[in-house]
C-alpha cells in the first residue's frame, strides 16, 4: 500500500527475486481501457477525474484474476485492496482458499513530496518504461531510450488531479490501513529517498537480505 507515487510499482519491480506473481491493480485497469470494452470506458472516466474505480468494477475485475491464478502461487500486491469494501472481499477470497497473507507494507510519502514525483514523472507509451525529468530522465529529452517513442505524462499525474489523488488517499485509506493494523500485519515504511534506498530499508526490515534489490 502507499499513496499514489510513493513507489509501490517501482519497488514491487526491486523484489522480483521473490519469485512470486507481481499483479498491479492500476496496469490491469490501464489494460483493461485498451481493449475499449464498455467497463474499460467506466473505468478510464474514473481514472481520468483522479477517482478511485468503484469498489462494484475494481471486486468484478479482480475477482477474475485472483480465481484465474495457480492457488500454490504468492503473489505481490500492488494498488488492491484500496478501499476497506475491497479488503474484506479480499479476505473472504483468501479464506475459501485457504490462503493468508504474508504482511502489508505500507509506503508513506508526504504530499509536497509526491507532488514533485507524480507531476515529472514521464512514461513511454510503447513498452511502460518510466522516466523522471529530474531522477531519471531520458537520454535524449522527451523519447524513449529505448524504442525512441515520445514520451507522455499521464493524465493521472497533472497536478491538480496528484492532488486530489493524495487527499483521496489519506481519507480512503485509514480504515485500510487500520484493518491489516488490527490483524497484526502492518509494516510502514518511508517513501522518500531514491528507489534503491526504499528497497533497502524493506529488504532489511524483513530480514530478505538473500534477495538482490
Ligand atoms: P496506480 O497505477 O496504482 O496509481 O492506479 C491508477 C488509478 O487506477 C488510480 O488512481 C485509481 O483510479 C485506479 N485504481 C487502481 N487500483 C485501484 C483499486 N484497487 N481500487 C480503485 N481504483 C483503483
């Protein structure tokens, strides 16, 4: 878990070596808008205003993947459950087939912090690469290094939409985080810094350290 910027893709990415399923909730919607179906519109709208996709659409779209995996798999999470609505549903899944959870991290990054993320960040709209006008631009401004494609800003990420996003966050995800809180499986941890001290603090923090980051 972690607010929007706070990195959870970057460091879901740093702990492949885990060896388990890494799923985004948001690259599943993104791919759902490309196929154009009529709840990949729904959701687009949603993403659009820098809502959350309602918890009907988000439990209707996960339901598929979570019935669809190998029950023997772990798996990384990254995006779901956001709401509380999500995690109960989500724990009802687990419980059916007997699976728990191993912890919930949770990555905090202040606001003035993700502002400056969020609204530099560019992403290649060819092959998903990520770029930061600051941290880690291209080699040659505004395209690809590696498929030359012009780079785009998402919409998600203009600023009044990173915003609201962040306000969104705060307020939705109390009782969230409350919830995993509650079960004892709760682990915060700072966002800020670059990609590979979050990883380090993570990786130590769980004693992962047989893992490259
Ligand atoms: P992300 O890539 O995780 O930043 O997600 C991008 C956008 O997808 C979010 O701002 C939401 O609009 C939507 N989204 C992703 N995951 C969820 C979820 N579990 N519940 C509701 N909306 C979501």
């Amino acid at each position: 878990m972690g607010s929007p910027g706070a990195g959870k893709g970057t460091l879901a990415a740093r702990l492949k070596a885990l060896r388990v399923e890494h799923f985004s909730s948001g690259d599943y919607f993104r791919r759902e808008i490309e196929r154009r179906t009529p709840l990949g519109r729904s959701i687009e709208a949603a993403m659009e205003r820098g809502e959350l996709v309602s918890d009907e659409m988000t439990l209707q779209l996960l339901r598929q993947w979570f019935w669809g995996r190998p029950a023997s798999r772990g798996f990384l999470l990254d995006g779901f459950p956001r709401t509380l609505v999500q995690a109960v549903n989500f724990d009802e899944w687990l419980d059916v087939r007997q699976e728990t959870l191993t912890g919930c991290l949770l990555l905090e990054l202040p606001e003035e912090a993700t502002v400056e993320r969020l609204t530099g960040r560019r992403v290649c709209p060819r092959d998903g690469r990520l770029y930061h006008l600051k941290s880690h631009p291209p080699a040659n401004p505004g395209v690809c290094d590696d498929c030359g494609s012009e780079l785009v800003r998402r919409e998600d990420d203009e600023e009044s939409v990173v915003r609201h996003r962040h306000e969104l966050y705060l307020e939705s995800s109390r009782p969230l985080i409350e919830h995993y809180r509650n079960q004892g499986l709760l682990w915060r941890f700072s966002a800020e810094g670059d990609p590979a001290e979050v990883a380090r603090r993570v990786l130590d923090r769980f004693d992962l350290n047989f893992i490259e980051s």
